[in-house]
C-alpha cells in the first residue's frame, strides 16, 4: 500500500474510533448519572411508602420523585443499553409502586404508565408490589376497629389481583410479573384470612353482648 493511502487510512480509522470513545465517553457519564439518579429514585420512593402508612404527607417525596424519574427517563432514552438496563428498570418499578400506592390508599385514579414515565413491565410489577404494600394498611384498619376500611382495602387487593392473572408473557416481556404475582397472591390470602378471622371474632363478640345485654334484661324483670 503507498505511504499516501496507508496515511489515509490511519487518519479515517483514528477518526472513527476518537468518535467512537467519544461516544463511549457520553454514555458511560449517563450511565453513572443514572445509577445515582436511580439510588437516589429508589430511596424517596420508598421514604413516601413509609409516610403514606403512618399517615403523614408524603406529596413532597413524590414530587421530588417525579422530578428524578423525569430526569433519569429523559437521559437514558438516548441509550437504550442504559434505559433498559436492571438499574433503570427497577428505579422505575420502585417509582411506579410508590405512586400506586399512594393512589390506591387514598382512593384515587390510578396514574397509567404514561404519566409516570414508566415502563410497561415496571408499572405491572409496581402495582403488584404497590397492592401487597396494602395489607398493612389492613391490619391497621383492623387494630382501629374500622372493618369497613379493612374489607374496603381487601376489595382493591382482590381486583389487582384478578386484573393482573390475566396478564400472560414470558418473564423476558414482563420483567418476571409472575412471580411478583405468586408473591401478591400468598399475601392476598393472608390478608384476606385475617380479615375474615377478624370479622368473625367481632360479629362473636357482639353476639355475647346482646346475649349478655338480653340476660341482664330478664333477670331485671
């Protein structure tokens, strides 16, 4: 090869590759400022998870959630490798499971996927974790004698529930939904044990102080 053309040659292949590392360079930045942005995602969201239980205010985290999901959806779209990568997906499935929640306790519409910037398969797996997350807010409702609430709760358990049996892929479509599934399904029944068992106990003990009450009655007569 002449000089001239191997020259050109050099020239072409270390363009292409300075381009290329460049590249490689902007991605990796993202993807860093991704893993952070994810910590970061992860930990609000369940922060705001903990506030709704305990009955606190928990708008600001989800405000700043939102913000971060905005931040970190917009970032990763331009890479695919790092949108669609573990530590994105499951930030999103966090994110999506605290916003849920919040809706479901306090009886709201439930954001689609859309308005939450989130996946599919993160927001299915989201509301499966976001309707398990409601089985304390049963056993509160119970330790308050407030069973209307209780079974209230139970309700929206059971049609999640119903809802997403009906969802059938392959685990690689729907981030391993299933198996989310099976777990929600054991805590489902749990919770609806306990919720029976407890309905049971009252409605007992109510009979016993109507018995009580129509014995003092007649030994009063």
């Amino acid at each position: 090869m002449p000089e001239n053309a191997r020259n050109a040659t050099d020239r072409e292949l270390t363009s292409h590759v300075e381009c290329i590392i460049e590249r490689f360079d902007e991605m990796s930045a993202t993807r860093d400022t991704a893993i952070n942005r994810g910590r970061q995602l992860i930990r609000l969201s369940a922060n705001a998870i903990r506030a709704l239980h305990r009955g606190e205010d928990a708008s600001s985290l989800l405000d700043d959630a939102r913000m971060l999901m905005q931040d970190l959806a917009n970032d990763t779209r331009r890479y695919p490798n790092v949108y669609w990568a573990g530590y994105v997906q499951d930030a999103m499935k966090e994110y999506a499971e605290a916003e849920i929640t919040a809706a479901l306790i306090e009886g709201e519409s439930i954001p689609a996927p859309d308005a939450l910037l989130v996946e599919d398969a993160a927001w299915l797996n989201g509301l499966a974790e976001a309707a398990s997350e409601l089985r304390r807010d049963v056993l509160d409702a119970l330790r308050q004698d407030d069973p209307g609430r209780a079974e209230g709760l139970l309700d929206t358990m059971d049609s999640v529930y119903g809802v997403l049996v009906t969802v059938d892929f392959p685990d690689a479509v729907t981030g391993g939904l299933r198996r989310t599934t099976d777990q929600f399904r054991g805590v489902l029944e749990r919770t609806r044990g306990d919720v029976t068992l407890s309905l049971r106990q009252s409605r007992l003990e109510h009979a016993i102080r109507e018995a009580e009450g129509r014995m003092r009655n007649d030994t009063a007569s």
